[in-house]
C-alpha cells in the first residue's frame, strides 16, 4: 500500500514525531536545528538523501539497520520509528579529582616530631565530551514519512 492513501494518518504520526514524542532522553538534548554552535558537517549525512515515500529497503540501503525499532500506535497501517546513533565529537579535557598533600617531617622547638605540608599538588584525569547524533526515521507501512535529528551529550572518563 503506498503512502498516499493514508494522509491523515501520515500528518498525524509526522505531528507524533516531530511535536515531540520521546524517543531518546538525555539531560544535555538538543535539537540539531536550534544549535547554533554546531560547525557544518563537512559532507552531507546519509539521512540528507532520504526522500519521502522511499521504500524501507531503500531506506536500509542508505543507512544500514537500525539500532533500534519502536512501534508506534496508528488507527490503520503499521508505523515504527527506526532509531540510529552515532558519535559526531569526542573532546578530552582534564579536570581535577584530588589533590596529593606532600608532607615534611620536622622536630618543633619542644622537641616533638610533627609534619609541615610543603605542597598541595593537583590530580588530574581526562574526562571525554561525547555528541551523539541520534536520527529517528518514522516508517509508515513500509515506506518513509519522516525524520528527526538530535544531539546529546554526555560525559564520561573512558
């Protein structure tokens, strides 16, 4: 059945997708259109040559197999959403998590031993800023509705 003959029901699940329904969550979300610091992408992504209507091999073919597939409600048809991740950026940065008191013995004017600090040094670790672009593509019987690109970004020292 090709899409065409079920508008109504295609408006409303692109309205699902793209209004808001929640396919990743992520304190640290964006939406990639409103994130202005965002460099350009120095070759167009895969998703960009999606056209509404293609067939879900074609769709496979362009973008390999989903991670993930989740079915969404509709009165007629069979609508899914087709998640894909991928990492865009990596960053390292050091940050401090301690610090190494170095202490010297020494004997007071009593005559009782005691430790003077001589140096605070900092310890450092590298911990990673990870993007991940996650593409949600809605698949309406088989074929392509539509498509939604968001960013996350989480921490991690690995």
């Amino acid at each position: 059945m090709h899409p065409d003959k079920h508008i109504p029901i295609l408006l409303v699940l692109a309205a699902l997708l793209i209004g808001g329904v929640s396919i990743c969550s992520a304190a640290d979300s964006k939406d990639s259109k409103s994130d202005a610091n965002t460099a350009p992408a120095t070759k167009p992504s895969p998703e960009s040559s999606l056209k509404k209507g293609m067939a879900a091999k074609e769709v496979q073919q362009l973008l390999g197999k989903p991670v993930e597939i989740k079915a969404v409600k509709a009165p007629t048809g069979k609508a899914e959403v087709w998640i894909y991740r991928r990492e865009t950026n990596r960053q390292p940065k050091q940050i401090q998590t301690g610090t190494n008191v170095i202490k010297v013995p020494y004997t007071g004017t009593d005559g009782v031993e005691q430790q003077r600090i001589v140096a605070e040094v900092p310890i450092f670790t590298t911990q990673f800023e990870i993007t991940e672009e996650v593409l949600s593509v809605l698949m309406f019987n088989g074929y392509y509705l539509e498509k939604k690109v968001t960013n996350t970004v989480r921490r991690d020292f690995h």
